[in-house]
C-alpha cells in the first residue's frame, strides 16, 4: 500500500518471502536442469520477464524399459501406474495398468507385449547407481548432481523415492 512504510514490517515479510521463493527456485534449477544456458534462461525469465523458456522437455514416468533378445527391440512402459503406455520401438501398441504388472523388486523383470518377452534394461550410469544405492543405505545428502538421469530412467520419484523399477535396478548391483 502507498502509505505503508518502505521500512514496516510487512514489507519486509514479504520480501523474506519473495527472497526465499528465489532461492528455492534458483535451488530446484540447479537440482534438475542440467544445461546451463537453460538454467540462465530461466533466471532471466523470472528476474527480468523476458520470454519463458522452451524446456526442459517434461518427463513422463518410465516403469519399463527392455529389450528382446531376437529381434532387438525396446519396450518402453511409460505414463501413470493407471494409465501406461506400451510403446515397442517408438510406436503406441496398448494402454496398460502398470501397478500391478510391474510391482516386483525381482530383477530383472520381464515384460510380456504381443507373444514376446522384453527384459528389463536401465539407462543410467554406473556412477549414478552406485550414488543413488549410497544414499538408500546411507542416507544424507540425495545425488542431486545424477537426479535428471535418475528420473529420466525412472528409478526414482521427484522427492528421491525409488521406484519399483528403481529398487530392481539396484537389485541388479
């Protein structure tokens, strides 16, 4: 208000509180946007308003990624636990219920699509499982700097939880 004080009390919370949706979102960047010129886009765009910018692309949770030994092709199961999607070398073959066919921890899994049996790969790096498997036993800090490949791969949740998929990839240690 213009008779407030530039000193009074709720002007100040509420910069507190602006300063600290700041940082948060300064931290959650650096957290998830590995590109750097992508986290200064968005920077600018949250100091200076310029044009919001065009990523990162979002990703959609994988609870299946496998390949069949004959012909070499990759299944993918991507979508919600209630509406996936079976998708065998880039192209959409059923809609699926993920919960219950892909709870187990047991690795590897194998996924059955139209008469052929797809076993479970994982994407991530060795480095990145190996850290994700030193904070489950140890806890502390998550592996912020592998979380985008540990979501891409969909071994863990946004809040660091794993998933199933997740606990069968580090079965596989």
């Amino acid at each position: 208000h213009q008779r407030a004080s530039p000193e009074g009390a709720v002007r100040r919370q509420l910069e507190e509180q602006k300063l600290e949706v700041r940082d948060r979102f300064e931290r959650v960047l650096e957290e998830w946007v590995q590109e750097s010129e992508l986290r200064e886009a968005w920077l600018d765009y949250l100091k200076n308003r310029t044009a919001e910018p065009e990523g990162p692309p979002p990703v959609e949770p994988l609870s299946f990624k496998g390949v069949h030994g004959a012909s070499g092709s990759i299944a993918e199961v991507r979508g919600r636990d209630d509406d996936a999607q079976v998708w065998v070398d880039g192209t959409l073959v059923e809609r699926v219920i993920a919960k219950k066919d892909l709870a187990q921890e047991v690795s590897p899994a194998v996924f059955r699509v139209e008469g052929m049996d797809f076993v479970e790969l994982f994407d991530a790096s060795p480095e990145a499982l190996a850290a994700l498997d030193a904070y489950r036993r140890d806890g502390g800090e998550p592996p912020w700097q592998y979380a985008s490949e540990l979501l891409a791969d969909g071994l863990i949740e946004v809040h660091f939880e794993l998933t199933p998929r997740g606990r069968r990839a580090l079965a596989r240690r």
